[in-house]
C-alpha cells in the first residue's frame, strides 16, 4: 500500500470526500468510490496543495466548474508507478512455467489490466517475442487514464531508467540485450513500434467496465493494492470471468485471493509468483456461454 494507516478522517472530510467521489462518478463518468480510503486521502491532499485549495470541498467546486482541470486532477487520483520487468522472478516463472502451456493454443490474447505508462505491456511484449510466441497474440493494454494509454502507446522513457529495466530483464531470464528493443536519442529511450504492432490500447476501468474478451492471461500488477475489498471481488470476478478454463492469473507481490469470494476460480500455480490457474470452480459467464 502507500504507506501505513493513518488516522480516520474527521466526519465532516469523510462526507466532503464521499461527495467528491460521486461528484466525479456523476460528472466525469469516473469511479473511485471503490479505491482505497487511506490512499485516495494522501492523493487528494496533494491535490488540495497543487491547486490551492483549502478543502475537498473547495476541490469539487473548481472540479465541477472546469472540465479543463481534471485531465491534469486523473494523475493524482491513479498510480502510474511501475517499471519494466519488476519483480523479475515474476516474468521468470512465466516463461518458464507459463509459457508451456501457452505454447498449446494455436493463438493467445492476453489482457494486461491496469497497464499505466506501458512498462508491463513492453515486458510481456519482449517476453513473448524472445519466447517466439509474439505472432500469435493479441495484447490488451487498458487502463483508466487516457493519459497514461498515450504514454503507454509511445513507448518513451527516461534514459536512467535503463539499467534498472536492463538488469531485471537480465535477472527475468532474458534471452537477447534490452538494447535491442530500444533507440536511445535525447535523453530518452524510444521503444521499437513493431512491439505495439499486436497491441490494442483501451480505456476500461474495473470498477465500472465489464468483460470485453476472452483471453488466456491476465497480468493485473499493484493495482487491487489501491482497491477496497468490494472493488477488489469485482475486478476478481472480471478476471475469473474472462480468463479460459486453464487460463492465468497475475497478480502483484503485495497481492492475494485470500479472502476474496472469488478465490475458488483459482488455483496456486506459481504461489511465491502469485500466478494462479483458472480452474473448473464457480465458472463465470463467459465459460457458461462456450
């Protein structure tokens, strides 16, 4: 999580906070309502200071009154945190464990949910290229925030970030140098296209967006951290519901189906990875309609 728990909300900012939240489901379209409390608060106190605000109350008000400023409001409410190939013994198990059975289909989408700024996607993209598994695929890269779609589908990163992506792709099981992927010019590495050329960026949010396909993966990393155990079930729910019978499950090192109600969809796969399998249990719709 972000950080340790702190102290409950005075009443009256726990009802300016529920208010701000529907005013954004209702005039935006956006739903935070199922994000996690504690997290939400330091976010949007941050906010507060960067437009000067005194109160959420305040907040709402200029939220309300200038589409203009919640483009630039949706970088404090989501997290793009992430990097390429972290948690290297993750991808390690996927090419190792995963990809076996991966191998089987004769062709394979894969639904990166919550991809923020792209690094995930590209992992998985350079993965299943050095794993001769790239043609056929179809990656789905969704996330809530256009902003950080277009990120994603530029491709673009700080050039010190390098090393780091460059030395957990090594230690993921890398097959080829991460320097074959990129172009390195002004201070940034720009990835090569032709990894997005079976890519399709799309906003969804799991907290109010439904299946949309049927797929054999699902990487969803560090995202139910900032969910509340509600939200947490449903965006279960829409992985057990999309994933096919034997299909995968990825989840972030923080993360668990423990206590979900949907934990009986899964079975431990890869447990110290969090990979789960998909199994026959509590089949959802898509499995019900084949």
């Amino acid at each position: 999580m972000d950080a340790a728990v702190s102290e409950p909300l005075p009443p009256y900012e726990d009802i300016e906070l529920d208010l701000l939240l529907e005013a954004i489901w209702r005039y935006y379209n956006y739903d935070f309502r199922g994000y996690s409390r504690e997290s939400l608060r330091r976010r949007l106190l941050r906010a507060q200071q960067r437009f000067g605000c005194a109160s959420l109350s305040e907040l709402q008000h200029l939220l309300l009154r200038n589409r203009h400023m919640f483009t630039e409001m949706m970088g404090f409410l989501t997290i793009q945190v992430s990097e390429m190939f972290r948690d290297p013994e993750y991808f390690r198990a996927l090419r190792e464990k995963v990809v076996p059975h991966l191998r089987t289909y004769p062709s394979l989408k894969v639904w990166i949910a919550g991809c923020a700024n792209g690094e995930e996607f590209y992992s998985l993209a350079i993965l299943f290229r050095e794993e001769e598994l790239e043609d056929r695929t179809i990656f789905y890269c969704t996330d809530i925030s256009p902003a950080a779609l277009e990120k994603a589908a530029a491709g673009i990163y700080d050039l010190e970030r390098i090393p780091q992506f460059t030395e957990n792709h090594r230690r993921s099981g890398g097959k080829s140098s991460l320097s074959d992927y990129y172009t390195a010019a002004y201070g940034a590495a720009v990835f090569d296209k032709s990894l997005r050329a079976r890519a399709v960026f799309a906003a969804h949010s799991l907290a109010s967006d439904e299946v949309f396909s049927e797929v054999q993966l699902v990487s969803s990393r560090n995202v139910l951290i900032y969910f509340d155990r509600e939200l947490q079930d449903r965006a279960l729910g829409l992985f057990g519901d999309s994933l096919v019978r034997g299909g995968f499950l990825g989840l972030g090192s923080k993360e668990t189906l423990r206590f979900s109600h949907h934990s009986d969809c899964f079975a431990d796969f890869a447990a110290n990875e969090k990979i789960y399998r998909r199994s026959a249990a509590g089949l959802g719709t898509l499995d019900n309609a084949a």
